[in-house]
C-alpha cells in the first residue's frame, strides 16, 4: 500500500474499539473555577463489523464520550450505544443491511436503523441519542448505559425525522419534525408540553420530500428551510435502497421556506429563493414583522458525497464548507433576502445559548483552514463586523465547539470554549479549553486514545447533573 496516498487526517475515520470508565486524564494548565460539569460528545466510532465495511462515514456505528470537570480533576469515558443496530452486527459478526449510504446485498431490504450517532440532548438525569429516525435512545447520563430504544409513538407511520428539536427553555415547550410518506406526504411538526403531553401543530403538505435536517422556532414562528434535495414518498417507503440514495438534487427547484405560527400551526407564507443544501440552523429571532434566520449554507449536498467510504476507503475529500448566512423574511411583505454572513466557512456553529431566539452577534464554529480540507480551526466571529479570532495547531483537527458562559450576567460570548481535538501526530486526542473571548488556550487534557472524529457536544452543568 502506498502509504503517500493515504491522508494524515485518516485517523479521524478509523475504528475505535478501547472503551474506558472515568479514566483520569493528564492535564496541563489550570481549569477555570467556574467550569464544573460534564461535556458529552457522539459521533460514529466503528467502521466495519467481519468482513464489511461501512459505505459512509455516518453508517459507523454511534459512540458517546463523556469528559467530566470537576476543580483540577478531569476524567473521561466512552461506550458505544447499545442499540438493536449494533447488537445485532456483534452477534452476526456482520452489517445489518443498508443504512444511511452503505450498499445492500441483493434480495434484502433496508432495515429501518436506530444507530443513533447524530445527536445528543440531555433531559434530566438522561441523555436522549438521535438519529434520523422518529426513536430516541436513551442512555445513562453518569455511566453511559444504553438504557432503551423508545419509538415516538406519535410519529410511528413516519419515515425519517430530524435529530434536532428545539426546546424552548421559557416555555418547557419541545419541538419536533417528521417527514410522512403518507397522502397527502409532508413534514409533521410536533408540540411536546412542560407535562409531556405531544400533539400535533402541523402537517405541511410536500409532493416531494426534503432533506430537512434541523429547522428553527421563535417567539412566534416555525421556520422549515427545504432545499432542492427531495425524495419521492414512495421511494422512501420501499426502503429497497439505502436512505440517501433516495434523494436528488435539482437546483431549478430553488429553496422553499414555510413559516407556521407555533401556537395554531396556520401557515403564513410559503416563501422561495435560491437553491441552499442546509443541514443546520443557527439562530432565530423577530424584529416586528421581520423574522432573522441564521442557518450553514452549502451549495450543493456535495459533504455528504464526501464523507462516502469508497471501497473502504477512508474519506479523503474535498470537503465543503457551509457559509454563515442569513433570511430576512418579511411577513408584511411576504419576501425574504438571503445573504451570507460575516463569517467564515465553518460547521457546527454555536451561539451563546442565554441568547436563543434573541439577536446575537458572537458566533463560535469550527471550520478548514483551506478550502476543501476537514475542520483544521476554532473559530469566533463578529456577524456584525466580520471580526475573526480563531485557534489551531499543527496536525490539530478540532470536533464540534461547546460554549459554557462565565455566568449568568455576563456578556454575550464571555466563557470558555471547549472541543476534544485529534492530534494525528501525537495518534491521541485531547480535550482543549479556551477563554472564548480570545481563543487563547488555558488547559489540555489527554485522552488515553485517539477518537474517531464526533459530531456533536453538549455541555451539562454539575448543578444539573447532580
């Protein structure tokens, strides 16, 4: 093998199969006093299972870390989720067919997955783990235990659902989007109460389905973002090929925006401007008749093509970068304009969260530092003024930033910035701390191994985990 040919960020992409409990981690520099709690990370983590290999990056099956701050004590664990998926392949030895973009041997179907290595959100004492399926699997917060796959009985005839709720922390108001394959097909939004009572807000009716990946809430308004890459219902209920092959993109179909009204699900406009692929939203808010709505935006679904295993292969790029960018949609007028942000190109961007559904100006992302090339870079950005500090460090591939604020009252962007960062020189990772309003490092702490690339991170207050 050509080892040349092989690129130094392949790490990223190769199985992890070391599971640790509250392992100790070997830190330098001094953690901040006012940062105790717990951040938990989930991405996939295992390529291949006997002979086969996964199709696509988001086919390995889905592992959870937790890094635990405590004072000068840091300590660090991983399991992987113990979904049906994954218990199955262990006893077979094999893939379950199909997946997300992995092929399927003739004469078998896709079957329906709950390897949910997209998302994690924490309610309570649990963390509840998404996929794209409307399931949730819920896991021990303090010893990573796979507890149960939970099917949303209330969405069971629906065919795919978005990893992202949105909670509402004013309200105790969560909700959810569900893609129907039903007549009429559409995108189901879902209400879930303080008490946890569901209901349903809306049904959008869709001839073709998008891809929606997350979507926004304000004070007011529901914001649905579907982009030209649509599937056909019957298609998705066949489930004869894997989940992405089913959808096509056609860029003459431009960007379509739904905005509902959150308390009665009555559509208020139906908006279109250009073709966007959009996998996150950002923030969103109201300015009288005007909502804001601050999403990534790509060009085209080229990412997902990107992150293919070809061959068993590991991903070796190009890898796009979504833009900052921003609808103005005016409600008076039933327009939008959409223009990119002050920013750089970047993913998983992340706002101060005392400042959901409210205008902010400070945004923290992770992004390349070359067109094409993986996540290489912390960023900050000034939306407003396009003011850019950023870290990074040779061979250094940072995850997924998480922002905890110094406290209550303080200023917008004022805390401390955390990521699990790939060393693919050193063949470990380590959990990287900065002061959020400089990006200058305060303190490491190595991991015992390398850790596949993640995806997202949450940050869990002791007080709440307690």
């Amino acid at each position: 093998m050509n080892t040349l040919s092989i690129p130094k960020w392949s790490l990223g992409f190769t199985s992890l199969h070391e599971e640790v409990s509250n392992a100790p981690l070997e830190l330098s520099g001094t953690i901040p006093e006012t940062l105790c709690g717990t951040m938990y990370q989930i991405g996939p983590a295992l390529f291949e299972m006997g002979p086969r290999t996964v199709g696509h990056w988001l086919d390995g099956f889905a592992m959870i870390s937790a890094v635990r701050v405590g004072g000068q004590d840091v300590t660090f664990s991983n399991r992987f989720l113990a979904s049906s998926w994954y218990r199955r392949a262990l006893i077979k030895d094999s893939l379950a067919a199909g997946g997300f973009d992995s092929p399927i041997p003739r004469h078998m179907n896709y079957r329906s997955s709950d390897n949910a290595n997209l998302n994690i959100i924490s309610r309570g004492h649990t963390l509840e783990a998404l996929g794209d399926m409307p399931q949730s699997v819920i896991v021990d917060a303090d010893t990573l235990t796979t507890r149960e796959t939970r099917p949303w009985k209330h969405l069971s005839h629906c065919l795919a659902s978005s990893p992202h709720p949105f909670f509402d922390e004013h309200t105790g108001e969560r909700f959810d989007l569900a893609l129907s394959a039903r007549d009429p097909s559409g995108y189901i939004i879902t209400v879930t109460d303080a008490e946890g009572v569901s209901r349903k807000l809306r049904t959008v009716a869709s001839s073709r389905l998008g891809y929606i990946h997350s979507f926004s809430v304000t004070a007011h308004w529901v914001v649905l973002v579907e982009g030209p890459f649509t599937a056909n219902p019957r298609s998705l209920r066949s489930r004869r090929r894997p989940y992405l092959h089913n959808y096509v993109w056609d860029a003459s179909r431009g960007t379509r925006i739904f905005v509902l009204d959150r308390k009665s699900g009555v559509l208020a406009t139906t908006l279109s401007t250009r073709p966007l692929f959009v996998l996150h939203h950002i923030n969103a808010w109201e300015e009288g008749e005007r909502l804001l709505v601050d999403i990534a935006a790509y060009a085209d679904p080229s990412i997902l093509d990107a992150l293919a295993f070809n061959h068993g292969k590991v991903p070796s790029g190009d890898f796009p970068a979504p833009l900052a960018t921003r609808l103005t949609i005016n409600l008076g007028t039933s327009s939008v304009v959409c223009l990119p942000l002050k920013c750089p190109p970047g993913e998983f961007w992340k706002v101060d969260s005392r400042f959901s559904m409210k205008p902010t100006t400070v945004l923290f992302s992770a992004g390349p530092l070359r067109t094409g090339r993986p996540i290489d870079r912390l960023c900050r950005s000034n939306s407003t003024t396009g003011e850019l500090i950023q870290w990074s460090g040779d061979n250094c591939y940072p995850g997924a930033p998480a922002f905890i604020a110094n406290s209550i009252e303080a200023p917008e962007g004022e805390g401390w910035l955390l990521s699990i960062v790939l060393d693919v020189a050193a063949k470990r990772s380590f959990v990287l701390v900065l002061d959020a309003e400089t990006l200058t490092e305060v303190a490491r702490a190595w991991l015992p191994h390398a850790l596949p690339f993640g995806l997202h991170t949450i940050f869990v207050p002791k007080e709440v985990t307690q």
